[in-house]
C-alpha cells in the first residue's frame, strides 16, 4: 500500500528540523517512490534521530518497501507509542504485520484504521489486505464463505438450436419442426454457493462447497434449467508449489426433469514462478449418464496447462491462457454411439483482466474448442465441430458485499452437420451479494 495515498486524517508532523538530517531531502525521495534511496539515507542517520515520529515514519515505511519490514515495523511502533492518533504511521504498520504474517496484528490495525473512515480508495486497499488475512488463515482454521446472485437477462438461443430448418436425410430434404430451431427469450437467473474450508495440518486443508444454479425462461418453461454442483477435495501448499483433487458430483435438470448426471475427479498442480507469474496443469475424468438416453453415456478425460501473468502498469492487467485436449469414450460400443457421443477435441482460451477504477474491472476472453466424432452418420457426414466463443465481464464493486455484474457472450458453432450449427448470444445483468 503506497504511503503517498496520505491518510492525512488526524496526522500533523512536526515541521522542525531533525538534528543532523535533512528531512525535506528524505521526504523528496521517499515521495518520489525511491524507497531504497529514502532508507539507504535515513539509515546514515538512524543513531541520531530514532525516536522522533518524522524520520521513524518515513524510515520505518521505506524499510518495509524494500524489504526490511522488522526494521520497519519497530520503528512505526515507535511512532505510534507518542503519537496514537498518527493513522498513517498504523496503516503502513498493519502493512509490516502482514508482511511477516503476524495477521491478527495486522487485522487489528487495519480495523482501527477503518474506523476513523479513511478515503475510499484506501477502504478498498484495507479490505483487499483483510481478504488476504482471512484466506492465509484458511490454513489455520476452519473458514466458510458464501454468495448469492440474482440476474436477469436475454437469450438468442436458448435450446442451442439451428437457424436453417432445411434437413438432408438419405439424399432427401425435409423441414425441421419449429420447435427443434433455435428459441429467443428472456431469462431470470439465480445462483448461489456455499464452501468450506479446514485445516488438517499448516500445509493440508479439506475443501468442499455446493453451488446451485436456476435458469427461467419467460415464455419457454420446458426449457427451465437447474445444475446442482457439489465438490469436496484437499489442498496441499508446498513451497511455491499448490496440489489440490477434487471429487465433483453435478446433477443437471431440464423442466425439473433430471437429464444428466456428472461424477469424477479433477486434479491440480499449480506453481509460482514469481510474484506475478503462475502456471498450472490440470487432469480430469468424469463420467456423464443421460437419463433415458444411455447411449450419449460417456467418459471423458481432460489434459491441460495454464499460465497467469500478472503486470505492474497502469489498469493492473492480467494475461491467462490455457490450452486442453480431451477424449470422449461411449460406453457403449454400438455404431449409433460412436456417431454421437465419441469424440477427440481439443481447445483453447486466451484473455486479460483489467482494474479499470479501485471499483471496477472487466474481463475479456475468447476461446476455441475443435471436436471429431467417431463415426460417419447415417447420411455418411462424419461430424467435426469448430466452436468459437468471445465472452465480456464487468464487475462494479457497490460495496464490500454487493456488486454489479454485466456479462456477454457470443458464440458460434460451425459444423458439417447442419443440425449441429448454430449461433447464440446471451446477456445479463446481475446483483451479487457476497457474505464477508
């Protein structure tokens, strides 16, 4: 947190001059955001001048900017000891805290600050450190967290249908019934989650959550949706290195009418490669049974890897792509299942994420998936897919529990099929509400 923001809430420092240093020359640099130049300098003054709140403030900041934070977190104690009411000294001290992972320190800190009503981009700094205090004591104990969310919004497509009823079948053509082509429509959405987490040891957490999700269409209700999702799994931390597996169950419903159910286990390893980069790769299998269509039954397995970069310019923006290939597997070996369930595919994502306001950001990707079927259809069209997706998202932070999101997406799927292509694109506005 840059000590530039000011917090000048009751803070009035001494305008004497320090014996045998030059304040304005130690202000100039550490203003400047030379931190280094500002510490290297106070510490060829330091005997003379500890204990005076102006040079243990600014030495004590620059000392935790560049690393020194037990240097830097005695000398605010220092300040706070004569001046209690210096908040900016508290704020950067609650920074040292948590810098050496004294996080009910820093807490503490941090909530004194909040109540002296700082500006409101340093509201929004404080809570993003309290975030990270609560997740680093996901390892100590057991922590739980929560969301709902109500949209509402439009649907091009909402039966992923095609938009040209023209059929071939044994070298004939014919019509689709209306009712098989792509439906528009207005949908109210409602998601919400709950998950747990609790420590086994320092480095081993258990992790479980349920996540449920209802579509609602306005004029097509056989078309309604509901997507019961349960995970459970543990996390390991090790070095810089994070593995974690999960076991997934997700019953799927269409007019309240069960239609799919997905069980399997996910697998995760992810590494630091510095403070701004990340990369991981992933392995999945699940298997998927359709009701009263056994022979769509598939098991499927997933290979991946995925890069983050994070970058210190302006908007804050972060890179990730991620790339996948993935074999679906009938369990049925009949001709009819091979045409329509067995499949390689493989795929792709690339976006950025952006900090557009201490309120607000944006997400934008696109991604990319071709698939392949097993075997020539009764028509002897061997079906190959191209799916190409560009999706939009807005986050306005209204507070610390309730935000705003605005999301799109456009969506293409090209195929030698006709019955298989279609075009589809959603929007939705929608009111989250997150319990902190």
């Amino acid at each position: 947190m840059q000590q530039k923001i000011a917090l000048i809430l009751t803070v009035i420092y001494s305008s004497s001059s320090l014996a045998g240093i030059d304040i304005g020359r130690l202000k100039q640099l550490f203003d400047s955001g030379n931190s280094q130049a500002a510490y290297d300098y106070a510490l060829t003054e330091r005997s003379d001048n500890e204990g005076d709140p102006v040079f243990d403030y600014y030495y004590g900041t620059a000392a935790i900017d560049i690393g020194q934070s037990s240097e830097g977190v005695f000398a605010l104690e220092r300040v706070l000891v004569s001046q209690p009411n210096n908040h900016a000294a508290r704020l950067e001290l609650a920074r040292g805290y948590f810098i050496l992972q004294e996080y009910a320190r820093s807490r503490a800190e941090f909530d004194i600050v909040l109540k002296y009503n700082p500006p409101e981009s340093v509201r929004e700094k404080i809570y993003y450190y309290l975030d990270s205090i609560r997740l680093q004591e996901d390892r100590y104990q057991t922590t739980s967290t929560a969301y709902v969310e109500l949209g509402f919004g439009t649907d091009s497509n909402i039966n992923s249908g095609p938009s040209n009823p023209t059929i071939i079948f044994l070298g004939q053509t014919g019509q689709l019934n209306s009712a098989a082509l792509e439906q528009n429509d207005r949908v109210t959405r409602f998601r919400a989650n709950y998950g747990i987490s609790t420590p086994v040891t320092a480095k081993l957490s258990f992790n479980a959550s349920i996540n449920i999700s209802l579509n609602q269409n306005s004029d097509h209700s056989e078309l309604d949706t509901r997507t019961l999702t349960e995970s459970a799994g543990l996390r390991l931390l090790h070095a810089q290195d994070s593995y974690s597996i999960d076991l997934i169950a997700q019953q799927f419903a269409i007019d309240t009418k069960d239609y799919r159910q997905l069980t399997g286990i996910n697998t995760n390893l992810s590494r630091h490669l510095s403070q701004l980069s990340t990369i991981q790769a992933f392995l999945q299998f699940s298997r998927q049974a359709f009701n009263e269509q056994e022979v769509r039954n598939v098991d499927t397995s997933t290979l991946g890897i995925g890069f983050t970069r994070r970058f210190k310019t302006t908007l804050s923006p972060v890179l990730f792509a991620s790339t996948y290939i993935a074999q679906d597997n009938p369990e049925r070996s009949s001709d009819i299942a091979r045409q329509i369930a067995e499949r390689d595919y493989y795929g792709a994502r690339v976006g950025t994420m952006l900090s557009t306001s201490a309120r607000t950001s944006g997400q934008f990707s696109i991604n990319y998936q071709s698939s392949q079927y097993g075997l020539e259809d009764i028509n002897g069209i061997l079906r190959e897919d191209d799916l190409s997706s560009a999706e939009f998202n807005f986050t306005w932070l209204l507070s610390r529990n309730w935000s705003l999101l605005a999301d799109a997406s456009f969506i293409q799927n090209d195929s030698s099929n006709t019955l298989n292509a279609y075009d589809r694109k959603q929007f939705s506005v929608s009111l989250h509400y997150e319990m902190k």
